[in-house]
C-alpha cells in the first residue's frame, strides 16, 4: 500500500477525520505534511482553529510520519504534547511532521502548524507505541 491509499485509508476508518477536508501533501521516509481547508468544521467561537482540531491533525500527521520509517503495521499513541503559540484564523493551513527517533517499540516524532500565510502558529511532539 503507498503511502496516498494508506492516507485514504486512514481517512475511510476514521469518522472524525472523514469529516474535514484534508489532503496529503507528501510523504517520505520519516516525513510528512497534510493540508487542511480552513473552513467551520475546525473553527471554535471567535472565528479561530479550535485546539483539539490541532490536537488531532498533529496525532494524524506524526502517525504518518511514523508509518513512512519502518516497517510499521500500526502505531497508537502514548503521549501528545502541544504549544500552542498564536491563533489560527486563515488557509490553508500546513501541518508537518518528522520522526526523530525510531525504537523497536516507541516512536518519537515533532509536529508544525503553518497558517495560510506561513507563519508557525503551532508545535508539537508526541510518543507512539509501534507494532511490526
């Protein structure tokens, strides 16, 4: 499976994520990036990205990071650790993500948000428990 039916996959199985309009910009080894429309299926009162939108783009993303690296099946995720440094409120927006250190059981990966005027809004990184 490359990594673009996996990425629909994903999305098949996922009924949260099935909802929002996401595309897959690329991924390779150990990398990836999706793009998200900003539109009301992610904003919160006041007009701005709401943060457990972030939350779940950036456990998407560093997931498929993750599945880019190795031989992984499947990952779960241990822990999710977010900064969230300005407000999002415009599109397309960016998340990239990238492996930092691969185990034989635990992956570890960091996250960005990108607004659509290409400013770092968000960074993350998290924990996955990894099955081969």
């Amino acid at each position: 499976m490359d990594n673009e039916e996996f990425f629909q996959r994903i999305l098949q199985l996922d009924g949260f994520l099935a909802h929002l309009d996401l595309s897959l910009k690329s991924a390779e080894a150990g990398k990836a990036s999706i793009l998200v429309e900003f539109n009301e299926k992610i904003m919160r009162p006041g007009g701005i990205m709401h943060g457990g939108a972030i939350s779940s783009l950036f456990d998407l993303c560093g997931g498929i990071a993750i599945f880019t690296a190795a031989d992984i099946i499947n990952s779960v995720t241990i822990e999710l650790n977010i900064l969230f440094m300005r407000q999002v409120n415009n599109g397309p927006i960016e998340i990239s993500s990238r492996v930092e250190r691969m185990g034989t059981r635990t992956a570890f990966a960091t996250m960005e948000l990108f607004d659509g005027k290409g400013e770092l809004c968000s960074k993350g990184s998290g924990i996955w428990s990894v099955f081969r």
